[in-house]
C-alpha cells in the first residue's frame, strides 16, 4: 500500500545538556512524542532521526561517547545503541555535531517480540583524530562498530514514547540537542 513522508516531532527548544557518566535524555520534554498502541505495525516500516547540537570534551583521555534510540511505555528499553564512540584526545569546545540515523522494523509483536535493525552516522570534530573543520571535514563514527544487528526487543503493540539519550565513560564532557525531528518514512492512510 502507497503511503507518504510524515514528520512526528521536532525539538523547537534546547534538549537539558548531559554532562555525568549517568544516561541521561538529550530531548526536550516537548519532544519526547508517545507513538500510540500500534503505530508500529508492520515489519519493514522505517523512520529516520536527524538530530544536531553541541559536545564538548576533555582533554588527553576523554573517554567514549554512547548515543541510544529508545521506546516503551516509559521510554525505558534501548531499541538501538550506538558503538562506544571514541572521542578526540584534543579538548574540544562547544563543537557541532550531526545524527543522521536510519531504524527499520525488523519484527512486530507483544512482550519483548519487536525490534528495530539501526544504521547511520555520528559527525563532529570531537570524534577522534577529526580534522579541525577549517583544514578538513569533521570526523565520523558509524552507528555501529560491528556488523549491524537487531537491537533489544520491545512491544510494538502497546503506546511507545521516544527518547535519544546519552552516556558519558568519564566525567567532564558535555552534549547537548538544538535539533532533532524523527520521521517516518512509510506513513500509511
């Protein structure tokens, strides 16, 4: 069946910056959208997150970066987690950085029976060994440092609220959101 391109949210405020080695949500309130029960229901569909802000990280030994996507009644299970993103031994401040990240359901179904198949990038100067942007481009992570796989199975058919949040190794970096939209790419009538 035909469907069209929808947005379902966009961030139109400033996500709280995550600064600890504790996870912690990059979303504003605002942005944190509850897909009803259902809204998930067929294997193959796809949505896109595209998110960008602000990291800033410590200087020699900065630790890693991880990014996770999640749902559930409370937004409480990482449907897809990013690789432990290295970041750059140079301190960086208040640098950009750009999401650009692809979920397509790979399975439906109560309890713990769905998941989702994630793949895209992570871009900034604060990945290691970037360029400074002004002699290069901005380094990148991929998603996933290993082969792709399914992440950790949720319940497609009861209401999930979304959440990207992230997680310091060490303390004394700094990310923050200015933008995030997900759409979904397979809307159906």
């Amino acid at each position: 069946m035909p469907g069209y391109q929808s947005t379902l949210v966009e961030a139109q405020i400033d996500g709280t910056a995550v600064t600890a080695t504790a996870e912690g949500s990059l979303l504003p309130a605002v942005a944190k959208i509850i897909l009803p029960s259902g809204y998930i229901n067929r294997i193959g569909k796809r949505f896109v997150i595209r998110a960008s802000g602000r990291i800033s990280n410590i200087v020699t030994t900065p630790g890693t970066l991880t990014l996770r996507v999640k749902l559930g009644p409370t937004a409480n299970i990482a449907v897809c987690t990013s690789q432990a993103i290295q970041l750059n031994a140079v301190a960086k401040t208040n640098v950009g950085w750009f999401l650009d990240l692809g979920l397509t359901v790979r399975a439906i179904g109560s309890s713990t029976a769905a998941n989702i198949m994630a793949q895209g990038t992570w871009q900034s100067e604060s990945v290691v060994g970037s360029p400074l942007p002004s002699v290069g481009s901005a380094g990148s992570a991929m998603w996933q440092a290993a082969a792709p796989a399914v992440g950790t199975g949720f319940d497609s058919s009861v209401a999930n609220q979304i959440d990207l949040t992230a997680q310091f190794s060490l303390t004394g970096n700094s990310i923050q959101v200015h933008t995030f939209a997900i759409e979904d790419l397979t809307t159906t009538p």
